[in-house]
C-alpha cells in the first residue's frame, strides 16, 4: 500500500465499500464519497435508487441538476465498471473539461476502489501492478 500512496494520495481514492449489495441504496454512500474526492467538482445532493429488472437505477441531484445512470446487478458486488461509467459520463455532462477521470482502482493494492486522478496516475499504477487492467 505504501508505493500506491507514493503514486496518489489518500484524497486522490476510497476503499469503504459495503461486503454486500442487496439495494440500490447500498450505492449512495459510495456515490457521494466519490463526488467528495472530486474536491467540489461535483457536488452530492441527493440520491434516489430503484431496481428496474437485473439494474439499479440511480436518479441523483448533483450540483443542482438531475443525472441518472444504471448499474448492473453482479450478485452481491459493487459493479465498479458501471458505477466509474456513470460517474465519468456525470462529469462529462457538467462540462468538466479537465485531464481527471474516475477509474477503478482494483488490483493489487485494494480489493476494490474507486479513484479519482489522471491517465498518467493510473498508468503509473498500472505499470507497477497496483491495479489490474486487460491488456486490450
């Protein structure tokens, strides 16, 4: 953990997530605590979840206007690859124009995290085997 601290820091990600999903609420606090880590880019407001078939839907207030976005129901996990989608197409929306992106910071480090840094951060990760990528 400490060459992953080397490369980002504690404010740069999270790791607090639920062991088990069985709601959508239990995405609420992850949502917002990745909206914290943006340091006021995004704003968390309110949050609103309903499951739709094998989906959770989330209908959130974020700086003041409505986004919605859907994850897929993986068992009892967190589906990071759909929440970390969700939440960059949120910041694309709000016109966010800088290099950050939200990405998934799985791997050897952390069984599971979101992180909030630049394409340059996640490689260095990568490369160092902090967090898993494919090769495609």
């Amino acid at each position: 953990m400490n060459c992953f601290n080397n490369i980002i820091a504690d404010n740069e990600f999270f790791s607090d997530f639920p062991d088990c999903i069985s709601e959508p609420a239990d995405y609420a606090g992850d949502i917002q605590q990745a909206c914290e880590i943006t340091n006021g880019i995004l704003v968390f407001e309110s949050f609103n979840g309903t499951k739709v078939g094998d989906k959770y839907k989330f209908d959130l207030m974020i700086n003041g206007t409505s986004f919605d976005f859907e994850v897929d129901i993986v068992s009892d996990y967190i589906d990071g690859n759909g929440l970390v989608n969700g939440l960059n197409g949120i910041l694309t929306k709000t016109g966010y124009e800088g290099e950050k992106r939200f990405c998934d910071a799985s791997g050897g480090a952390l069984d599971f995290g979101i992180a909030f840094i630049s394409p340059e951060k996640e490689q260095a990760l990568a490369v160092c085997g902090l967090i898993w990528r494919s090769e495609g």
